[in-house]
C-alpha cells in the first residue's frame, strides 16, 4: 500500500543512497537522511523512546530509528540480510506506538529499492 508520505520517505531515502553509496554505517545514512528530510521539509525524530507493557509493567529499552510525521517508523540497516528479525523488531514498534506503517530501510543493497520493505498493521 503506497501513500504519498512513505513515497517521500522513500525518495530522500533514494537520493542519500545515491550520493553515498554502499558500505557505511547505518548511524551515517541515519544522520543522512536526517538532513535529506530538513532540505525536503519532511519532519522527523530520531532514536524515539517506546516503552512495552507487559502485564501492567511498562519495560524501556527501545528506540526506533526515525519516526517521520509522527505516523511513519523508519528502521535503517545496512547489513547484507537483515532476515526476519527486523520485521519481527520492526511490527513490534509500531504495536508498542499504535501507529501503522512502517519501512525498512536497507542501505546495503545494490539498488536501493531492492533494500525497502513497507509494513502496515
């Protein structure tokens, strides 16, 4: 399911893939695509507290990478395969949040679109 905002997520997303290539640290494509959304005027929060209740008890530990537009969480990876745990970590963010979508931003890969995965629950 597209929708205009993850559209513009996904195209500052393709340009800092552009300019930087393969290889870096995700924390450098974080700050990256940080600057990309300020020149797009796309508003953004980085490395979001979330809390998980569990049975009452509400448990801290977790951040999300990016949380764009407050409805958007965007989880940033630069591994060869980021396997099912992403997924599994990413659907977890936006249940603790209450929002519904979600991308996985994999800046490893050769063609940027081959590393994006929208999820919506």
């Amino acid at each position: 399911m597209a929708d205009e905002l993850t559209e513009r997520i996904i195209g500052a997303a393709i340009e800092v893939h552009r300019e930087l290539g393969l290889g870096l640290l995700e924390s450098i494509y974080e700050e990256a695509l940080c600057h990309e959304f300020g020149l797009r005027r796309i508003q953004y929060q980085r490395q979001v507290p979330v809390n998980i209740v569990y049975k009452g008890h509400e448990i801290k530990g977790l951040k999300l990478d990016l949380l764009v537009e407050k409805e958007v969480v965007v989880e940033i990876k630069a591994v060869a395969t980021p396997g099912n745990v992403v997924l599994a970590q990413t659907i977890s963010y936006l249940k603790a949040t209450g929002l519904k979508r979600g991308l996985i931003i994999n800046f490893s890969e050769k063609r940027l679109v081959d590393g994006i995965k929208r999820i919506s629950v």
